[in-house]
C-alpha cells in the first residue's frame, strides 16, 4: 500500500500526531475511547503512527509502552486534563481570568503529552518503513488486548473513525473484518 500524504512525517510521533487528531472525526472518537474505555490517545495514536512506517506492535510491545508510560499519564496528564476540565464546567467557569487560565492548563497538558510520546519513541523507537492499514488495524487491536478492553458497537465505530484519520484512500468498511463487527486480526493484516 502506497503511503497517503500528511500522515507520514520525518518529524516522528508528536507531528503525525497532531496531523491525525486534526481531521475530521477523530479528536471526538479519541475522546470517547479514552473516556469510555480508559485508553490513552497517545497509544492510539501510537498504533497508527506504527502502521503509517509498516511496523506491527505485538500484545507485549503495547503492553511494554504503556507501563512505561503509565506513571506519567497518572500523575502528569491525567490530573491535568482533570483540572482543565473541571474549569470548563466549575461554577467559576464563567469568570474573567477562568478560560484564560484553562487555556494555560491545555497548553501545559499538551507539553505534558508532547513528552509522553517521546518516552514512548525512546522505548520503542520505529524505523521508516512502507505505510499499511491493516498493520495499523491490527496495531489497534492488539493495544485493546494488552488493556483488556472489548469494544461495543460506538466504540468500535470511533476506533474505525480513528484509523479512517490516518488512512483518508479507506472506508469504514475496510476497518472491520467483513461479516462480524471486531478488528482484523494481526495475522489477518
């Protein structure tokens, strides 16, 4: 498969990244996996971002990334995403200063995610390779494996409108296995 423009970059993870999460769909079904089934976005991301250089994560692979950062999404991003939230929806939400100092706690949690992902480039650090969106639908199941998580039917729809991001020449179609409403399975891709 032929890469598709935009989503291969030589600037690594966090550029991609950004280039993925901007297109249409995708911050919302980031959002509802990462709310509905406690994923992280940067691992998502991840598990494209692998696909988009032909690299298949294994079950343990993800499981590695992810304990490596997990106590700086505990400690770092979460409580931040926590507070910016909260501003979002406190009574203070409406008070001169709130959205100014919300924007400052994005900003902040951003950096905070920007350095999670290269920890995770670090410990697992992906060559350039050929572009394939079955190795990044088979990245993506192998991530909810090592979580544990069964996507139901919305979620599974967000995940396929996630993978859509990276791979715009796709359908929906094309993301789960005919007939039956899960991913591919690696050995599939």
């Amino acid at each position: 498969m032929t890469e598709v423009p935009g989503t291969h970059t030589p600037d690594g993870l966090w550029a991609f990244s950004l280039a993925v999460y901007a297109r249409p769909n995708v911050a919302p079904a980031c959002l509802l996996l990462q709310d509905q089934l406690g994923l992280d976005v940067n691992l998502l991301l991840f598990c494209l971002y692998a696909g988009s250089r032909g690299r298949v994560l294994s079950v343990d692979e993800c499981r590695r990334v992810d304990d490596a950062v997990r106590p700086w999404r505990e400690h770092t991003v979460q409580p931040l995403r926590a507070v910016r939230r909260w501003l979002k929806t406190a009574d203070m939400a409406s008070e001169p200063g709130t959205a100014a100092l919300r924007r400052r706690v994005q900003a902040i949690e951003l950096d905070a995610e920007r350095l999670q992902q290269a920890v995770i480039e670090a410990v697992l650090p992906l060559p350039p390779g050929r572009a394939s969106a079955a190795v990044s639908a088979g990245n993506l199941h192998n991530y909810l494996a090592s979580a544990g998580c069964h996507a139901d039917e919305p979620q599974l729809q967000a995940l396929a409108r996630l993978w859509l991001g990276a791979h715009l020449d796709r359908s929906a179609a094309d993301f789960v296995q005919p007939g039956t409403h899960h991913l591919p399975h690696p050995s599939a891709a």
